[in-house]
C-alpha cells in the first residue's frame, strides 16, 4: 500500500472486504436478471469505487471494531 497500513484482522478477511466492495450484490443481482450487464465503463467505475472505498479503510484506527464477526 501506499502509505499507512489497512488494520484488518487478517489478510483473508482484508481481501472479503474488497471482494464485497467491489462485487456486493452484483452477482446475485445479475443471476436474477435484476440488473443488465455491466457496460465497460460500468467495471471500470466499480473496480476505481472499490479501490477508492478500500484504500479509505487504512484511515480506520485500530481501536475500531471493524469486523466483530471475524474474531
């Protein structure tokens, strides 16, 4: 990472989360025929959001329970 450090309480549950931020509800969504597929620029703004909202976790404290269900 660029500078500063993702407090995460491990690798694997770092990579859940960017997993979730960047595909969510999406797949089920597609499988269900409730969206139409992603255009190009679609991906493209979804994987800049993902990262964007994931490089923002490294500005959590550790003090933050940021995942109570990982423990």
């Amino acid at each position: 990472m660029e500078s500063g450090a993702l407090v995460a309480p491990s690798a694997r549950v770092a990579a859940d989360w960017f997993l979730n931020l960047l595909i969510g509800d999406l797949q089920i969504r597609r499988v269900i025929h409730s969206l139409p597929v992603p255009s190009d620029k679609d991906v493209r703004s979804r994987v800049v959001a993902a990262i964007s909202a994931f490089k923002a976790l490294r500005h959590m404290t550790a003090t933050i329970d940021l995942c109570p269900f990982h423990a």
